[in-house]
C-alpha cells in the first residue's frame, strides 16, 4: 500500500497561487516604482533631485567658473566620504562675492548663526557599502564617471541607479583587480 501526499497539496494549490502572485506583484510594483517615477524618485534611483535648503547650482560653480570639486569636496581625495562642503567654506567666497542674491543671504545667515546647512545627501550609499572615494581620486577616476556632468546641472540629480553592478562593470571595463574584501561577497 502506497500513501500519497498529493491530496494534501491539491487542498494548498490556491493559497500557493495566491503567495506567488502577491509576491510577484510586489516585485514589479517596487521595480516599476524605482524606474518610472521621476522628481520624486526613491533615493537609489536615477531622477533622485531632493529640494534643499539653498539653491546651489554646480553648474555655475564647477562650470561657469570652472571650480574643481576637490576644492569644494576636499575630503574625497582623503576619505571614504566625499563630504560636503562647511558653511565656512561657502562663506569664504560668498562674504565677497554675489553677496547681493537672496540665496547667498541664506548662505550667510547659516554662517552668522554658526549652522551648518543641512544639505540632503543626492548620493547616498547604503550604511553596509565601503566605497572609497579616495582610491578613486587617486587612480585619477572623473568624478562625473558616477555623478554624471555635475558641471551642467543647476539641480544635482541621481544620474545612474546605485547599484553594486555599476561597480562591478567598471571594474572589469578597466581591468581593475578587486580587494579580497569585496570577493568573499561579489564573485
């Protein structure tokens, strides 16, 4: 005599079905989310232009006037963090120049109040990420390699997904060795 489970699963079909096609949606609904909005994109995902706290265009800092992000970002070329720059670093033009525009005024009352502007991360890499900036620096990678043409933007934006496969892409583009770190994970 053979005993059969199958009755027992015909009675479970549907919940089954039910579980698949949930979780299915679920998937497409956060794909679909993370690739077709744009302005209010999630944070990961290309588009990704969150209002700040003063209107600072790159465009006219690192274009027009041709400044080099590391003299802004000083701590890429030292750090895992590019940073941002202090208010004290604003200041030091801006208690001279366009001092006249309203959102220099701004700048300036931060400075005067001794804030720092409470800028919203445009680029921010999940907590369990080691990105250094600096081996980056260091090996003379652009900076609009992964943050796009800063340098045209009034509005800085997400330009690319932050996404482990970019990295990896680069890497073998380049022919770049990655540390044992990364392979215990990334194969």
């Amino acid at each position: 005599m053979s005993i059969s489970i199958v009755p027992s699963l015909k009675v479970l079909k549907p919940a089954a079905i039910v579980v698949g096609v949930a979780f299915l949606g679920l998937i497409l609904g956060y794909w679909a989310n993370a690739a077709l909005t744009t302005g209010n994109a999630p944070s990961f995902a290309p588009g990704y232009a969150p209002q700040q706290p003063i209107d600072f265009s790159h465009k006219i800092h690192a274009g027009d006037n041709q400044i080099d992000c590391l003299y802004c970002h000083t701590q890429a070329s030292k750090s895992t963090s590019a940073g941002v720059p202090s208010v004290a670093k604003c200041a030091g033009c801006h208690q001279q120049v366009a001092t006249d525009r309203p959102q220099i005024r701004r700048v300036m009352e931060y400075w005067e109040n001794q804030e720092p502007i409470p800028w919203i991360k445009v680029h921010d890499l999940p907590d369990f990420v080691y990105f250094p900036h600096k081996r980056h620096v260091a090996a003379g990678v652009a900076c609009q390699t992964c943050h796009g043409p800063v340098e045209t933007m009034d509005v800085i934006s997400r330009q690319a997904p932050s996404q482990m496969g970019l990295c990896l892409n680069c890497h073998k583009e380049h022919q770049v060795e990655f540390g044992t770190d990364c392979l215990t994970c990334h194969q």
